[in-house]
DNA sequence: AAAAAAC
C-alpha cells in the first residue's frame, strides 16, 4: 500500500501521528469498506518481517463431558488438521519454538503449579503454544494476536502479565485494559486463579457500586502488581496518581480491535497508552482478539510496527462445531413463540441460553414477555447498577439461571462454558446503517457458545427482507453456509437442527 | 436510530 506521504520520523511514531493518518485515509477507505465484502487482502506484512511459519489452529475435540458444574475444563486437545490456519509473522531476528509444554517455557514452579493444579491445564493450546515464548522471550516484542473464540487467548495474556511481574516489587507492573465490566472481573478471576501460588495481586479497575462509593481523593494508592479494568476507570484512577505507572512492563488489550476501533475505545486507549510510555519507556504492548477487520488490522500494523503478528483469515474464523441456523418468522411475537415453545423444549434440556437484542429496551421486553409465559430469566444491559450487573453474572455463573436475554456487553469474551445455545433475537447492525452487518459483533455472539470446542448452537431470527439481506451478507462474508429451519412452527425441524448439532440425542 | 465506558 502507498504509504508515502508520511513525515520523516526518526523516533518510534506515536500514536497519535498514526492516528492523523488514519483520519485522512478513512475516507479513501470509507468508499472501499462499502464494497469489499468480498475483499480477501492479505494483512499488510511490514517488508522486514519475515514469515516463520503457517500454523494450523483448530478447534479441540469435545471432551469436556456434559455439564459438570466445574469451569476447569481441560486444556483445548489441537489436532493437525488443516481446517483453519493462522499465520505467525516474526519482527526482527528472534527465532521462537512453539512450546508443546508449559515446562518449555520457564516459568517459576508456582505458576506451573497454577496451571497444572487450579487450572487443570496439562498442556499448551496452539494459540498458546505459539503466543507464548513471543511474549515471554526477550526482547519482549510488542504482539497483535488474533486466534478464535474459545481457544484460549487469556491464558495467554494472563500468563503473560504473571510471569512479567516481580512478586517482590509491590508496585503495578501490568495493566490490562477491557470493553466491558464484566470481561474486566472475568479476567481478574482468571488471573488469581492462575497466580493463585504466587501471591501477585490484582486490583479490578471499574467503576463501584453505588453502595461502596467513595471520593476518589479519599481512595488509597494502588499497590497491587496487575491492574484489570476498564478505559475510563483506569484513566481517572491514572490522572489520580492512584496507579503509577512508571514501573509498568507490559500493557494488554483484550479485545484489542474493538479497543483500538474509531467506533470503539481508541481515544481512551491511546491516552492510556501514552501516559504509560511517556513514563515507562519500552513497555510491552500484548494486543489480543479473534476478530481484526482489515481497518483496524491496518491501523494496529501501523502503531505496533515492530512487534510479532499473528492472523487468521474471516474465512477460517467460524467454529466448526456451533452449528448455526436462520428462522424465518412472521413478527415479533412469533420470535417469543419460537424461542419458548421450540428452542426452549429442547435446548433448556440442555445447558444454558443467551438472548441477544439490539437495545437496552428490548431486554425488557423480552424479559416480560418470557415472564408473561412463566419462563425463568434474567436479562442484563449496561445501564443496570453495578451490584445488579453482578447479582445478575454471578446466578448465571452459577448455572441459577439457565437464560439470560443481553445487549451486546456480553458479546465479548463472557466465557461460560455451559452455554451452547445463542439465539439473535435481533441482528447485529452496524450502527447508522439499515442493514449492514456487524460482522465481528456476529462472530462474538456465537462465539459465547462452544467454548473450547465444545458444542454448540445459534439460532438467527429474521423478520423481514432487511434481516435476510444481513443474514446472506453474513454469510457471504465469512463464506459460511447457514442452514435454514423450514418452519417456524415445526417442533420437528427444531429438534432436528438441534440434532445436528449435537446438542440433543 | 446504539452498546459500551464515565463524567
């Protein structure tokens, strides 16, 4: 790509140069976004990075058994095929080897005691095995890693930030910064989980429930290792003095795409990204998703010019075993038909459901209407007070509640492994347009059901031309086929596509 | 015509 009107910069581009640049070739992009559905770029591989090797990252065999109330589910088990590759770009001279153990990896015996014993991990997962001595192996090179839903990518980061930290220091020596609350708590819990052994803190930085406010100038300096949260809390507690981040090692995106989107975080994450370079020069930058469109791919290539790289095709992006489905319905009231007397006789049995909607609102509507039926629910959104958003997680975690009706603040990253049905009760739309997709917001739903290969389902609800015009440009763009169920009011076809799936006998 | 974060 022409690149050439760029001043000359002798120092490390910061990211606010990069993102003038951005500005004035959005619209030059703008124009080609609305046609390139059909667009299969290759990233754009800085002209020194050399590539080392084309790995194939599959999804694991199911073996996990059913249900069980445990979260411990073992290691995802790789195979070799070739069903979906990723591509791993290396900056510079280092030479890393995939790690087949955790034992190739240096790690102090508390933490392999974390992953082996609290954990129940035996071994590396591809995206592990091949993310792993990138982050851990000096130079600590900076690293964007796209790998797919469920496969393990916050072990990754995780291990990353606990094995950088000095257990002896008591200062914050890594930051992970998250789109939502929940993701933000989520990892925390991964994290002491994992560090269980070596006696690292971490702080969750969010916003507290009302009840236990207080002034930000009352609130003590923080003095845990990691710091876990979300882009305005760590900002303010950062403006604060209350995190210091001159002794921080490594930073992480989680969501990173979406952090680094002009629709999503960037000015947050830049602002937090500055202060924290100005400060601790040579800070490790980790970037993880499963989703980059070729927007934000180009534009974190460019900000993390020198770091190791790992990609996926859209193609190779859908998950093998979450079988997904469109039901034509005639209107809203039969999509509640639908999902109580079709999918809830069945897939209930099951495991656990989320409900995606479009709105704040229409979780409520939703909510009452399965209520009205005498259907159990709960449903959460972003305007809930914290304690509530928490009740809320916490009863679904613990498997109280079998389904839950959500905006898209669980779209991302929520990982609960009993769930194994979602049903789009609303299509994910790009925001100000009538029916172009989101299609990483597509990918992140159904990617809340099979986790670590596990099976799953999804059920897209479409009323009308406008869903179906998304639903084909959906499936045209990760070239994935969508069955249909022929009849809404069949309990045969239902039970069928569950079938299929694996979900019932 | 929005979800998220946060003031």
């Amino acid at each position: 790509m022409a690149d050439g009107g760029k001043p000359p910069t002798p120092e490390k581009k910061s990211w606010a140069d990069v993102e003038e640049e951005e500005e004035a070739k959005a619209k030059a992009a703008a124009a080609a976004e609305a046609a390139s559905s059909s667009s299969s770029n290759e990233p754009a591989v800085d002209a020194q990075a050399k590539q080392i090797e084309a790995l194939s990252l599959s999804v694991p065999e199911e073996h996990g058994g059913s249900g069980g109330g445990g979260d411990d589910q073992g290691p995802p088990l790789l195979d070799d095929s070739d069903e979906s590759q990723i591509q791993a770009v290396t900056s510079g001279g280092t030479v890393y080897e995939s790690a087949a153990a955790f034992e190739d990896l240096k790690l102090t015996p508390e933490l392999l005691k974390g992953l082996h014993d609290e954990m129940g991990f035996s071994r590396p997962s591809k995206i592990q095995a091949v993310t792993l001595p990138m982050i851990l192996t000096p130079p600590y090179k900076d690293l964007i890693a796209q790998a797919h839903n469920g496969s393990g990518k916050t072990t990754c980061f995780v291990l990353g930030m606990l094995s950088r930290v000095d257990p002896n220091r008591k200062v914050t020596q890594a930051i992970c910064i998250c789109p939502t609350r929940e993701l933000a708590q989520q990892n925390k819990s991964v994290l002491m989980r994992m560090g269980k052994f070596t006696g690292i803190t971490c702080a969750c930085a969010i916003p507290p429930a009302q009840k236990d406010y207080v002034p930000i100038a009352k609130m003590p300096k923080i003095t845990d290792q990691v710091v876990i949260g979300t882009s305005g809390t760590l900002m303010k507690w950062i403006n604060h003095k209350k995190i210091l981040t001159n002794d921080i090692k490594i930073l992480v995106f989680d969501e990173a795409d979406h952090m680094l989107a002009e629709d999503g975080f960037r000015s947050d994450s830049e602002r937090i990204m500055r202060d924290i370079q100005r400060s601790a020069g040579g800070c490790q930058v980790l970037l993880f998703s499963a989703t980059f469109n070729e927007r934000v791919k180009d534009f974190v290539t460019r900000v993390i010019k020198d770091g190791n790289q790992i990609f996926v095709k859209k193609e190779e992006l859908t998950l093998e075993k979450v079988k997904q489905y469109k039901v034509q319905v005639p209107d809203e009231r039969a999509k509640i038909a639908v999902i109580k007397d079709k999918i809830f006789e069945f897939g209930q049995k099951v495991g656990q459901v989320i409900i995606f909607v479009r709105t704040k609102q229409s979780t409520k509507d939703v909510h009452n209407a399965l209520t009205l039926e005498d259907y159990v629910c709960s449903s959460i959104q972003g305007s809930l007070d914290q304690s509530e958003r928490e009740k809320i997680i916490q009863e679904f975690k613990n498997g109280y509640t079998k389904v839950l009706i959500s905006t898209d603040v669980l779209a991302r990253g929520f990982d609960q492994a009993q769930v194994n049905l979602v049903i789009n009760y609303d299509m994910p739309i790009k925001f100000g347009t009538r029916d172009e997709p989101d299609y990483e917001v597509y990918l992140h739903r159904i990617g809340r059901a099979g986790r670590f290969g596990r099976k799953g389902a999804v059920f897209n609800l479409l009323c009308g031309e406008t869903d179906n015009t998304v639903m084909r440009k959906i499936e045209t763009y990760f070239q994935h086929n969508v069955p249909e169920v022929r009849n809404w009011q069949s309990e045969e076809d239902f039970e069928r596509a569950l079938k299929d799936a694996g979900l019932v006998e």
